[in-house]
C-alpha cells in the first residue's frame, strides 16, 4: 500500500497520545515519484526528489526552531530483508527533543505552506517514532555546526 502523508486519523491518535518529555527519532524512509505532481500539472519538469529538496529547504529552520536536527541521512543501495515490490531512495533519522516539538512543527503555517512541495515529491513513505537514549548536547551542537559549515561550503549538496 502506499502512503505519502499521514492520515487525520493517524494525526489525531498520535497528538491525543500521552506526550512526554523524552526525546524520539523519527524515521523517514522515502521513495520519490520520477516527475514531482502537483496535482495542476505545475512544475511537472522537476523530480520528485528536487520537490523533496524544496520541502527540506523550508522545513529545515522550523526543525532546528523546535530543537529538532537531522542525525543522518543516506540515499538507499539495496533493501536486503523487504518485499521484492518495494523499493526506497532516501532513509532520514530525525531527532526532535521530544514528541511536542514534532507536534508543533507539523502543526504550524509555515510547516503546512511546505506540504505541497513532500506532497508532490512522494511516491511512498513510511514515518517511524523511535524512543532513544539521551545523548549529550554537545553531539547535536557539533552536528548543527557541521551541518551549517556543510551547507555554507557545498551548497550544491542535496
């Protein structure tokens, strides 16, 4: 089955949860349509994966304004235990210092002007909640600086 966003249902479970203070990882795994749709036949000459990039572009600083930081992200070689049908191009580990800073991210204006953009760019997704061990702040304060240094110096870099 293919799902690109979650469902108002899955939303509204997932918000109605108790909400603690425990930091979670979500994890995207992602597959991009070969032409981003727009459902308007706008813009149906860009990749689904250079739609993604645009999402990333305007959610990245709504991410790090919750306190949120991308921990890794890698481009798919090959699934080795998965159904024969189903296939990924990008695998994203994201941390967010707890389930509220998620919820307020997804929840604000800004995070739902950049929708279209995923929208238009997935062919299938799966977004997983992970609970992790607490790491120091000093690990995410270094990854945000190689992240910022990384984009300042390789801007092409997707």
């Amino acid at each position: 089955m293919r799902v690109i966003n979650p469902s108002q249902k899955a939303i509204q479970a997932f918000t109605q949860e108790t909400v603690d203070k425990k930091p979670i990882v979500m994890v995207n795994i992602l597959r991009f349509k070969e032409h981003a749709d727009y459902g308007d036949g706008s813009m149906s000459t860009i990749t689904g994966q250079q739609a993604y990039s645009r999402y990333s572009k305007k959610v990245l600083p709504l991410l790090w304004e919750v306190g949120g930081q991308i921990l890794w992200r890698g481009d798919v070689r090959t699934s080795l235990i998965a159904p024969a049908d189903e296939a990924w191009d990008e695998v994203l580990l994201v941390h967010y210092p707890n389930r509220q800073a998620f919820i307020d991210m997804i929840s604000s204006a800004a995070y739902q002007e950049a929708m279209p953009h995923r929208t238009a760019a997935i062919a299938d997704s799966r977004l997983i909640e992970t609970n992790v061990a607490r790491l120091p702040k000093m690990v995410f304060k270094i990854a945000r600086g190689v992240m910022r240094a990384r984009r300042l110096v390789l801007p092409s870099v997707k």
